[in-house]
C-alpha cells in the first residue's frame, strides 16, 4: 500500500498567470489535457478525478463510449497533466451479488480517507445515486454501497472524519436534468449508514440561480473547508454550468462561511462552450501543496473534454472574504 504525501506536493501541475491575466483562477494554455478521443471508444472523456499517487497521479475518469453509455475508467499519469486511461471501464468487485449491478456510472470523486482511496460517482440504481467504493492500487477496486437512496448525484466526501464521522456532500435530484437543487451534508459512522442529514445552501440569483452542486473534495485551512462548487444558470439557450467557492465551519461543515457572489471561472473557450453539452464547466478534482499554497483544479469542459487550471489557496481565500454573498 502506498500512503500518500498528506504535507506537500511538490510535483504538482503549475503554470504561472498569464502576464495580461488578473482572474483569481486562470486555465492552462494546453487545454484541454484529455481529448474526448484519448481511448478508441471514447466519445467524450470528461468530469474527473484525481489524486497523487506513488510518485504521480492517479485518478478515475468519466468516458462516455460510442455507444453512449456513461462508465469510469482508471488513469495514470507522471505530471498530472499528460494521462494513460485504462480501455476497460472499471470493473468492481463486490461482496454483496444483491448489488453487483449498475446502469451506469459517471461523474466521479476520489479522496485517500485514512488508510485507501475510495470512489463516489452517480450511480445507475434505479435511478441517480451515490456509489461508494474503495482501492489500495487504482487496479483492483472495491463496491462498498450505494450510500444514499435516488435520486441524487454530486457525492463528495471529507478527507477526514469531523467530530467522530464520516461526512459527505450530496444534492438531491430527481431522475432527469432538474430544474432545482440544494447542497446537503450527510453523516456517518462506519461509511454504510448514513443520516443526520444538514442542508448547507441553496441555489440564490445569477449564475448559481437554478441548482448547484459540490465539486472537487473540500480543502483543509485554518479558516474552514475551502469548497468548489458548480452553479447553473438556466439561459435562453439552456443551462450554463460555472464555478465558485465557499468556505464552511470546520467542525460543523453545513455552516457557510463566505460563498462567491461573482463566479470564479465560466465557459468562456471554444472548448468549454462548443461540445455535447454547450456552455460548461464542471469541476471534479483540485490538488493543494500547501508549501506554495498552489492549487490544480480539474474539470470537464462542454461535457466532452477535461481541462486543467490553476490559482493559490491564499488569493481564493483574500476573493472570497471580499466578495462574499451569503
């Protein structure tokens, strides 16, 4: 078992602010990082996540293949930015044949949470819910349970238990693309039974008017959890997908802080407004190394490709507290 570096990490994916360029967050001049053709099934390759691992980064990756269906398949990388995706969806081993079955799986988040790295996307069951599972070497991987009944999607772990418990973020839904959506906190003690469920917040006015929903896992600091999240915008055209941040209570997680009025990043490039679904970002994974408080957030962009960008903890903290909106 490889027990990650929790302190630093000092190969992290960086590229310095463009010289012209005074947003909080600024995107990678490479993007996008993973076409949608990287495997040759893929139709589209996108909403990912990843972590460090060994001596690189591993992650697990939505690929919608040709046929359409949506499924996660593992991924290895050197640099976090250039990656080799496995051509086989995950396939998990579980304990329990009353629910070794999905519909489909996609939209994935991956935490190292005290001694493995475990696994929660949507999962088909019956409807949207959150899967949860686990892996020691991104090879084999372990189905644990659906956590939560349907419908909902965007389950988000802690990196750590709060007060004794396991928490995660989720947004319940309905079967289709909804028209609402609210940020709720649930608890747990052992990652099977889940309750003490706290609502955290709700969707307001601009950008994050229609829905919003947790994004990558929530950050560590002295003042709170620093947590990106996506908002939607319902357009004349449809949906608009951006991001922002929040900072919660440490110790009680459904108490915000400070939330963005103004959005961090929005679809704005070719690649983030022209693809499957027109006019997204959707963010999935931000690694932190707290020596140079640089921070690498993953996303999805149109649905269709992943992309990378960049911003420092303390400038999103400084943007937060002077442009909070709650």
């Amino acid at each position: 078992m490889t027990i990650p570096n929790t302190t630093s990490l000092p190969n992290i994916p960086w590229e310095d602010r463009p010289a012209k360029n005074r947003d909080v967050i600024w995107r990678y001049s490479g993007n996008p990082i993973i076409p949608r053709d990287l495997l040759p099934t893929s139709n589209s390759i996108f909403n990912s996540a990843v972590v460090p691992y060994q001596r690189g980064f591993a992650g697990v990756f939505r690929c919608d293949s040709r046929t359409r269906h949506m499924n996660i398949h593992a991924g290895h990388s050197k640099d976090g930015v250039h990656w080799q995706l496995e051509p086989n969806p995950i396939e998990w081993i579980y304990g329990n044949s009353d629910i070794a079955f999905s519909e489909y799986c996609y939209d994935p988040r991956v935490v190292w949470l005290e001694d493995r790295y475990y696994i929660t996307w949507c999962n088909g069951m019956h409807g949207p819910t959150i899967g949860l599972g686990y892996t020691f070497d991104f090879v084999k991987f372990h189905f644990l349970e659906n956590a939560l009944l349907p419908y909902n999607r965007n389950g988000v772990l802690f990196p750590r238990k709060i007060n004794g418990k396991y928490i995660m973020l989720s947004r319940p839904s309905d079967n289709g693309h909804t028209t609402f959506g609210d940020i709720f906190i649930s608890q747990s003690p052992d990652l099977i039974h889940w309750g003490e469920h706290r609502w955290v917040m709700a969707p307001t006015s601009g950008w994050q008017s229609t829905k919003i929903g947790a994004g990558p896992i929530p950050i560590e600091t002295p003042e709170g959890w620093l947590l990106f999240y996506h908002g939607v915008l319902t357009s004349c055209n449809g949906f608009v997908y951006s991001f922002g941040a929040a900072l919660l209570d440490l110790e009680k997680p459904w108490k915000v802080i400070y939330r963005t009025a103004p959005y961090l990043l929005s679809p704005q490039t070719v690649y983030e407004c022209i693809g499957d679904v027109p006019n997204v970002v959707f963010p999935c994974a931000a690694l932190h190394d707290p020596d140079t408080d640089r921070i690498a957030i993953y996303y999805g962009g149109g649905d269709t490709v992943t992309a990378l960008a960049f911003t420092r903890l303390d400038e999103v903290l400084v943007y937060l507290k002077t442009n909070s909106s709650l």
